[in-house]
C-alpha cells in the first residue's frame, strides 16, 4: 500500500498501521481523536463528515470526542469500516486530503504535539501470562522444583490494578515510599523503595458494547472485545511488594504509576504478525479455549537512558512468550459473570523469555540483587536509580514496512521525604 504521506521504510506509522491516539496542539489545547501516519497526525474531528459508511455515517459525532471510549463501543463491523475509509483517504490514489488548503487543516506534525491518555480507562487489570518470567521468580523466592503455584496453569493469574494512577508516555514517576524489611526478621522500617524496578508489559484495551453483569465471555468470543495494544511499563517497588503480598498481593508496589504508550495498534494491524499459541498443558477448561491464535509476533525491546544521556538496551523480548492469551485472559476475568466497559484495560503481566536478555524486569535481570547489569556510561544498574528513565519500545516487521508501537517512557524522579 502507498500513501500521499511520505515517509520511510522503517516508520512506525505506515498506512498498514493507522493507531489511533488523543493529542492537542498549543494553539488549539482542546483534545482530539487523531491517526498517526508517518511522522504526522490526521486530525479526525477535522473529516469526521467524511465517514460515511453504513455503521459510521450515524456514528460521526464518536470521532469528535475527546477520548476513543465511545468509538471502541461501536465494535469491530464500525473498527473495519473506519480502518478501510483511513487507508482510501491518505492512499496515494485519492486526492480528498491532498488538496494543499485541506492538507493543511487536517494534519499536524506529531513532534509539534502532546499525547494524552487515549481512553476513560474505567477498570485496569494486570495479569501474570508469562510463563518464564513467573518461573523465574518462582525460583528466586521458592525452589525450582515448586517454581510454578498449582494454580499457574489451570487459569490466567491476575490481580485488579488502580485505573487512575494510569498515565501516558513521558509523564514522570516519583520514587514511592512505603514499609520494607530490609534486614529479615526485623520490624519494618519505612523509607523510600530501594529496590525500584520496571515491567515489560503489552496492554489491550477493551471494545465492544458493555457486557451485561452476570453474563461471561467465552475465549471463543472473546476477540470481537479486543480493540487494540499499547506498550506498558508496570512500575514495581519490589521490597515494598515483598513485606505486603502475603496475604492478598500487590497494593502499594503497584499502584503509585503505571505508563502506557499513546497510539492503541489495532487488532487488525497486527493481524499480518498473527502466530500459533503456545501449547497448553494441561489443557485449559472448555471457557478457555478457542480454536482461532491468538499469539503475536511483537519485538520488545527496553533501553536505560541515564542521566547522562547515555542508552543502553537490556532487554530483548518478545510477546510471543506469553503463556496465557489475550482471550483467555478475558474469558477468565468475566467467568464469574464480571461485566466489562469499553476502554477498560487489561495487561499481560512481565514478559521474558528463556534467554537472560530477554527477561522483562530488573529483578530477574539482576536475578535477585546478585548479578550487575553493565551499561554503557560505564555504570552498572541492580534497580533503578533516579533520575534514569525507563523506554520501552515494541514493532512487528512486515514486508517492506513495520508496525510500531512507538516508544513507553517514564523518567524516575527522587521521592519526597518530607
């Protein structure tokens, strides 16, 4: 596919991609629905007459919100009809936006712009689907041979996170404070976390209708509720969360930022990176099953920027690692008969693989604390320090183009004391 949108082969932003993402301008501070599309943003308050399809065409008013909740109700008929009209209008064969006075309305340089949170994120659920990654400290804090709880592999493990502690790329997270024990079998002292650490998570966001309270959604129907990904880092103080998890899991470690990418990638954008789910044993209960995959060929990848200026790259992941689907995920989250709304979000949990390189948090990293992860200023890192920031990246290489995520960064700031 072309478009009239030049940009190069290595873009983020393809017109095979099209994310959608809420963003403002300094001078028009009111926030709007865009498309990324190369290295610029189509404004789509500025063409939403222009949807004028069967579904869309009494459903306009959705692309001049605010927020993408009202767009995501709409499922995944009214998704398909807008991706299609996206691709016609910026195709290199359509002149509509091409006209120079039109063009320059509706399309904004995205390094002229700020991103905002693109949902009313109602509800956030993070789950635990990476199956090294929760071997890995089964073996840290257990033994190898009793790495996994009984109940890892019977049902996606998960835990209901704090939806308004959720904030986009670049916002800073302050270092929490809390209770830990960092001396065994003390009394607890309370300080600033010593042991800070990042998670490499992907995110969906839900779609579709609201769900009806007491009504499950089976993994076999559970994808017409998948709107898109977004890259997440599930920020994680580790000797909080080690003094307060037992016995309901984590609270405080957990709920002081959570930092997701801008652009939601569509379901159908990486539907070219679909690949065969992991095998399941033992096999999962009838809820849980589905026939279609629901695997994604994702490159992950987490640089440290320190304070220098200096990057290096830790980690090498990638999202085929997880254990546990996205359908299986929501199907276990609504068996009870949980409704869900859309914009509500649901995260895979840290995502390693076999290799070192490819372990998505600092703890397994530095396995522990007995182990220094080398960077390029010529510093070593166990857990953050502040003042590094924290970037993850995310992309799918197709034939000739990619589809990226763009980049999930949060700069770690010092904790106040006082």
């Amino acid at each position: 596919m072309k478009s009239f949108i030049k940009y190069s082969t290595n873009s983020d932003y393809p017109i095979e991609n099209l994310p959608y993402g809420i963003f403002s301008t300094r001078d028009k501070p009111n926030k709007r629905i865009g498309v990324a599309i190369g290295d610029e943003i189509l404004d789509l308050s500025q063409i939403s007459h222009l949807f004028d399809g069967p579904i869309l065409k009494n459903n306009q008013d959705v692309f001049r919100k605010d927020y993408l909740n009202d767009f995501m109700a709409l499922g995944r008929p009214a998704w398909l009809e807008a991706r299609s009209k996206l691709q016609y209008l910026l195709s290199e064969d359509t002149p509509i936006l091409q006209e120079e006075n039109l063009r320059k309305k509706v399309f904004v340089k995205q390094e002229s712009v700020q991103m905002h949170l693109p949902a009313k994120i109602g509800d956030y659920t993070d789950f635990y689907s990476s199956i090294h990654h929760a071997t890995n400290v089964g073996c840290m804090f257990r033994d190898k041979n009793n790495a996994l709880f009984p109940n890892w592999k019977y049902l996606p493990v998960g835990y209901h996170g704090r939806a308004s502690s959720v904030v986009v790329s670049g916002t800073p997270i302050r270092r929490p404070c809390g209770q830990t024990t960092p001396i065994p079998d003390a009394d607890p002292l309370f300080s600033p976390t010593r042991l800070m650490d990042f998670e490499l998570e992907v995110a969906f966001f839900v779609g579709g209708p609201p769900s009806e309270l007491g009504e499950p959604i089976t993994a076999e129907n559970a994808y017409d509720h998948i709107f898109g990904m977004v890259l997440m880092n599930d920020w994680s103080a580790r000797d909080i969360q080690k003094w307060e998890y037992v016995p309901l899991g984590p609270f405080c470690a957990k709920n002081f930022g959570t930092t997701i990418s801008p652009w939601v990638i569509t379901m159908e954008a990486l539907e070219p990176f679909r690949i065969p789910n992991n095998e399941q044993d033992p096999i999962p209960f009838p809820y849980l099953r589905h026939k279609d995959n629901c695997n994604f060929d994702i490159k992950l990848e987490v640089d440290i920027k320190t304070p220098n200026g200096i990057v290096t790259t830790i980690c090498r992941s990638n999202y085929k690692y997880l254990y546990w689907t996205p359908r299986q995920q929501l199907a276990h989250h609504t068996v009870t008969g949980c409704n869900i709304n859309p914009g509500d979000l649901m995260a895979s949990g840290t995502i390693s693989g076999e290799a070192v390189e490819s372990f998505g948090s600092m703890l397994e990293l530095c396995w522990k604390g007995t182990r220094k992860i080398q960077l390029k200023d010529g510093t070593t890192r166990k857990f953050l320090e502040d003042n590094d920031e924290v970037i993850i990246r995310g992309y799918c290489n197709g034939n000739g183009y990619r589809i990226g995520f763009g980049s999930c960064a949060g700069k770690l700031l010092p904790a106040i004391t006082h």
